[in-house]
C-alpha cells in the first residue's frame, strides 16, 4: 500500500476543501518523484508520440544519432500521420529494459514521457489523482509541484 509521505498529507487535507475561486484543486501542488520502476512504460499497448527532434534526441542517446533513419526503422512506427515508439509485444515500450524496468533512454525521452503523472485525465479530480498513484509509487511523494510547473506540463502534453 502506498503511504502518503509528511510532504503530502497537509495537502491531502486540503483537496476536499471547496474551492473558493475557479482554480483547480490541485491549486497547493502535488507531490511527485519518478523512482523510475517503469509501471507507466508498460502494460496495456498504446502509443507514445514522438516528434523529429525526439527522435533524433533518443538516436543520439542509444548511439545512432548518424543514421535516424534506421533508428526510425527499428524502434518508431507510423500511425496515421503521426509517429510513435514500437512496443513489445506485451504492450512495454521498446526502451523499456525488461531486466531492470528503467528507461534506457531516460535522459532523452519525449514529452509525453516526461510530463507524466501531470496528463489531464490523471488531473481531472482527486479520485483520478489517487487512481493514478495506486499505480505510480512516485505519485505523492518527493518534491511538491506548484500550480505553475504542473500546468506548464499538462499544456506541454496536451500539445502533442
């Protein structure tokens, strides 16, 4: 079971306070540190869309930043017009090392990985916060995210 560290209870009080003005109720921070076990990187298939200079960045890391072009080959597919990293066939991301569950490109990974937990659907309510971090044991815990860095990032992930 997932505690909720000293840093996060005072603000665990706070979430069924009503709001008095049209902030959200996350409006005191969320507490968040990746302890990089990799539970977002995997499970059920999906997509996690990459942009040109991602890619490039991720074939820099892995050390194919001379030839994109068979790195796109190997680890990116086309969806529609849009691109996205290959999975494994059970649904883990391809960077996703299977022995240790970190990211392998961890320096260099997109957007969309790196403003997680902070995505709209995780922010809709506290109940959506709290189901998330059933599953993310770096959620509530670390260091408190203002209002202004966790919406810079949810616009960062809603751009994509």
């Amino acid at each position: 079971m997932l505690r909720m560290n000293a840093v996060f209870t005072p603000l665990a009080k706070r979430i069924d306070m009503p709001a008095d003005d049209s902030s959200p109720w996350y409006r005191e921070g969320l507490a968040f540190e990746c302890t990089q076990c990799g539970r977002c990187c995997g499970g059920a298939p999906g997509f996690v869309w990459v942009e040109p200079e991602e890619i490039a960045a991720m074939a820099e890391a892995v050390g194919m930043g001379q030839d994109i072009e068979q790195f796109e080959r190997r680890f990116v597919r086309s969806v529609g017009a849009r691109k996205s990293l290959v999975e494994y066939p059970d649904g883990d991301c391809i960077f996703l090392d299977p022995q240790t569950r970190g990211c392998t490109v961890y320096q260099a990974r997109p957007i969309q990985c790196r403003t997680w937990p902070f995505w709209t659907s995780n922010l809709e309510d506290p109940k959506a916060w709290q189901q998330t971090a059933r599953h993310c044991p770096g959620c509530n815990q670390g260091p408190v995210y203002t209002l202004q860095e966790i919406e810079q990032r949810r616009r960062q992930r809603e751009e994509l």
